[in-house]
C-alpha cells in the first residue's frame, strides 16, 4: 500500500531549507581559511571555475536524483540509485551516501554545540580578559576536556552538547514541512541579518591601531582576499583546494540536496530551485563569508599573523583569534555573541538535513512511523557523540572528519554523477533537469554534466587519494598515544557502514514482491496513483 | 587594494547578487503564482460542494 509522502508548504521554504542545508559552519570558517591557505586572491580564480563547472551541475544531478526516486517513494540514496539504474548493485551504492550523512552529524552535531556554547560564553563576557592567543587557546582546548584550567571538567560542553542535539531532534520529529522549513524560514533571515550586521561592523573597522600599524586595516584584508596572483594560477594544489571547497560548501555528496529533493512535486521546478540555493548559498560565502573572518584578522594582526591563524585550521581562526578581536571593540560581547550565534544558526540548518536521509530510509523501507525512525536515528547519533566527546582530544573526531567528512564526498559524488549521466543516461537526464523548469538552461551543460563534472571529480579522488589518504590511513605522523582511539574511530565507522549495507540488504529483500512505492507510480501519467 | 583587486571583487560580487536576487525573485513569484492558484481550487471545491 503506497504511503503519502510529505511535501514543502512552499518553494520560498524549500528554497530556504536547501540553502539552509548549503549554508553551514564552512561557509564562514572553512573557506576563508581555504583561502587564505591558498594564496588569497589567486584562489578565488579557481573556486569560480568549479563553482560553475562542479558545483552547479552537481547540485542539479542531486536535486534531479532526488526528486526522480521521490516520485517512486525514496528519500534516500539505496531507493533513489535503484530506480535510476536497474542493477543489484545499485542500492548497495547508495550505502555511501546514507554513511557520509550519518557519520558527519555525529560529530558537526558537537562543533554545532560548541558555538552555541561560545555565543553564551561572548555575551556573558566569560573569555574576556584573556586576550593572547595561547590563553583563548587554552580556553578552547578547557572547554573540549584537555585540560582543567579554565573548566574543571567536560560537563558544560557536554551539557551544550545535549541541548543542541535536543534541538535538532526536536525539530526533525516534527517532520520536513512543520520542522525544517519553519526552521529554514527562520533561521535563514536571521543567520542572513546578523551576517550583515557583521560585515557592516567589518567595514566600520578601519585601522585600529593606526600609531603602531597603520597598515594593518580591513581594506588590507579584502586585498588579501581579492587580488589575484596570476602566476600562481598554474599550481594545482589552488584548483584542486577550490574544488574540494566547493564540495563542502554546496554540501553535495552526502545524499541530503537529494533527499530534501525527494519531497519535491513531479513538475516542480529543480533548475531554477537549484541555482537559487546555489547563489544564496555563494552569497553567504563569497560576500559574507570571505568579508567577515579574514579582513577583521588582518585589521588587528596583520597578514602575516593572519595567515599563521589559518594555517592552524578553521577553529583557531573561529574560535580563538575572533573572541580576541571582540574583547577589542566596543560592544565586543554582542558581536561575539552574534558571531557565535549566526554559527550555530549555519550549523543547525545543516545538521538537520544530514539526518534526513537515514530518517527517510527507515521510514520507507520499514514501514517505521516518523517518530519511531526519529529516535533510532536520535539513539545511533548520540552513542556517536558521546564517544566523539569523550575521546575527542585522541583524534577520534579528525579520523571521521578525514574519512567521511573528505573522503567519502567524493567518492559518492562520483557514484552518482557516473550513474546518472552514463548509467541512466545523459538524454533521460538532461530531460529530467528540465522537466517543470522555469529557466532555459545552456545546452553547454549538458555537456559539462557528461564530461567534465565527471573529469573533475576523478582528478580530486586521485589526488586526495595520493596526497593525503595513503598517510592518513598509514597514520603517518600520528601520535602514538592517539593510534588506538584513531582505530576505534575507523572500527565505529566500519560498524555504520557494514550496518547500513546489511539494513539495505534486508529491506530489499523483506519488500520484495510487495506493493511497494514503485508499484503506485504510474509513468505514464507522471503522478502517483 | 589594486586595481584589479577592486575589479575582480565588484565584478564577482555584483554576479553573485544579481543572480542571487533574479532566481529568488522568480522563485517567489512562482510561489505567489502557485498559492494564488490553490486558493483559487480551494474556493472552486467549496463552491462545488455548495
């Protein structure tokens, strides 16, 4: 018997919901780092090119993919890759995308929490007074459980940890239409406001110190970030750190454009809905992003300081140099606690959809109610935390991080865009993106989706492959002392992924021969009987 | 900041921008137009069923 399937109150909302989902903690941490790493101005070149040559038509496979296998019943990856491609080995595929989203929210779920924490901690001016870099350091590394100086134990982390995943979980039993998109619809303006409230106290900023650094201002900063370096442009670590930026940013392969897709309606437009949460999601980064973080740093300290700061990752940038710099302006606490807050705001949009897809998939394969899906998924998730908090300081986290948060993007990225422009089939394909589109897209696409996106893709797992994953997984430079936790890490990953793949396996075969979703679609018509 | 710089920044930003708010108009048109035509049905039943 055919279930009805939600659908999204609005397309202001869906669109929310899918920038929502884009727009998270990297878009104002990640890439200014990304960008500063790699050679400011010059990085930017690149990070175009694959926003339009890999971003977008990504975005639009996804979305396609998603609303196909959702007019069969799937809101997850194993039902959406079966449908697409007639194989036994389709569904097991989709096993990728369900691990990626699932293992990410584990941990995104804690670095969620902590700017929830640090938001409280701006605006009840806790940190203020310690304004070098080694005591907000400490501060920091406190606060995660590494040390007892500044917290006597990991109990507030923990305690904010709770609320931020009691959030989420409160919103996603509500459901996609009466949670997600009335979370989109506000959180979304808000993040928005308190970006640009940001970027205008940015740019009130000038010189602070023009007696001793006159050079040091935000016009430095924006120079930084804008003027290319031409010469540069022929290294390829630049194009290959842009496209991974624009993985990440855009939040593709992780399944979940694909299941918030799912819910779309057979004619609804995906190649407008698609380039829209794209550019909102651009303009969070590009304009908002890359004007706030960057800029501010070298006002108070200085390129040089400044890139030192993002050579020590996005979390130093974040969360140690940016509360310095609000314990120097006036009002600092409400900016830090803006700053914090619109981070949490980045973060919970995104978080929600990561735990979208395993929702969907226990939903439709199981016949489980929502609320019944809602606290297995809840249940899985918050074993997961608590072992990324308790053993975070032995590398737990960077170990998921690495593998599914990096690695395994990729990897499902390519399983789709093979499947759908060479399995599928580039005609059927082409014809599915446009179906309902209220935008002429070039024809040149076509073509980009069939060759090039592919190309790219291949050229970023090689070189991953090569540069980073062979030493990672040897753990070469690893502390010795870290090596069991990072093995723990791999064999709680091994566990998801094994049971994912046996709960796929499972479920095909109780379902078979019944009267399944696909059953009540009727082609012909193009609408569910 | 360069020349170049100021170009390159404007010239992005002013993309990004327009696009953003042509596809977001058009979306929310799109959905007015949509929400027009529900009431619309709506009404029709409620009529009908009269």
């Amino acid at each position: 018997m055919a279930q009805k399937r939600e659908n999204w109150g609005s397309k202001v909302g869906l669109i929310l919901a899918m920038a929502g989902n884009a727009v998270g903690l990297g878009n104002f941490l990640r890439f200014p780092v990304q960008a500063s790493q790699n050679g400011g101005g010059t990085f930017m070149i690149p990070y175009l090119f694959a926003f339009i040559l890999l971003g977008i038509p990504m975005a639009w496979i996804e979305w396609s993919i998603g609303r196909h296998g959702g007019k069969y019943g799937h809101g997850s990856m194993p039902g959406m890759l079966d449908v697409l491609w007639k194989s036994k080995v389709a569904k097991y595929l989709g096993m990728f995308a369900i691990f990626t989203s699932t293992v990410i929210i584990i941990y995104y779920t804690y670095i969620e929490s902590w700017s929830l924490a640090f938001s409280f901690f701006s605006i009840t001016k806790s940190y203020f007074g310690l304004e070098s870099f080694n005591m907000m350091h400490s501060f920091l590394t406190s606060y995660q459980g590494e040390n007892t100086q500044y917290f006597a134990n990991i109990w507030p982390a923990y305690i904010f940890m709770l609320i931020t995943f009691l959030i989420n979980f409160f919103v996603l039993r509500k459901g996609v239409s009466k949670g997600i998109e009335k979370l989109a619809l506000i959180a979304m303006p808000l993040l928005f406001i308190f970006a640009i409230v940001l970027v205008i106290r940015v740019f009130t900023i000038g010189t602070p110190d023009p007696v001793n650094h006159p050079d040091w201002n935000v016009m430095k900063g924006l120079a930084f970030i804008w003027e290319p370096d031409f010469s540069m442009l022929g290294n390829a670590k630049i194009w290959l750190a842009a496209a991974g930026q624009i993985f990440f940013t855009l939040s593709v392969g992780m399944g979940t454009l694909s299941a918030y897709a799912s819910y779309l309606k057979e004619k609804d437009d995906i190649a407008l809905g698609a380039i829209s949460a794209s550019f909102l999601n651009e303009f969070a980064e590009i304009i908002l992003g890359a004007t706030i973080a960057i800029p501010v740093a070298v006002a108070f300290f200085g390129i040089t300081t400044t890139q030192n700061i993002a050579l020590g990752g996005a979390f130093n940038l974040g969360f140690v140099s940016l509360p310095i710099i609000f314990q120097n302006m006036p009002y600092g606490e409400i900016f830090g606690f803006l700053w914090f807050l619109m981070l949490f705001l980045a973060g919970i949009t995104s978080s929600v959809a990561m735990a979208q897809p395993i929702i969907s998939f226990l939903e439709e394969q199981f016949g489980l109610s929502k609320n019944k899906a809602t606290a297995i998924v809840g249940a899985l998730i918050f074993i997961g935390i608590n072992l990324v908090v308790v053993f975070f300081q032995y590398g737990f986290l960077d170990e998921m991080d690495y593998w599914s948060g990096t690695f395994a993007l990729v990897i499902v990225a390519l399983i789709e865009v093979i499947i759908y422009a060479w399995i599928f089939g580039m005609d059927k394909g082409w014809k599915e993106i446009n179906k309902g589109a209220e935008i002429k897209i070039p024809k040149i696409f076509y073509y980009v989706i069939k060759y090039i996106t592919p190309f790219y893709l291949l050229a970023i797992l090689i070189s991953w492959t090569i540069q980073d994953a062979i030493p990672i997984f040897l753990m070469q430079n690893i502390p010795a002392e870290e090596i069991p936790y990072r093995w723990l890490s791999r064999g709680f990953m091994i566990l998801i992924a094994v049971g994912i793949l046996f709960l796929i396996h499972f479920a095909w075969k109780r379902n078979e021969g019944k009267d399944t979703f696909k059953l009540d679609y009727d082609e012909d018509k193009g609408e569910i009987k | 900041m360069s020349i170049s710089g100021w170009i390159f920044m404007i010239f992005s930003w002013a993309a990004i921008i327009s696009i953003m708010v042509y596809t977001f108009a058009k979306v929310l048109k799109s959905s007015n137009k949509d929400s027009k035509q529900q009431n619309n049905d709506d009404t029709g039943n409620i009529i009908e069923k009269k």
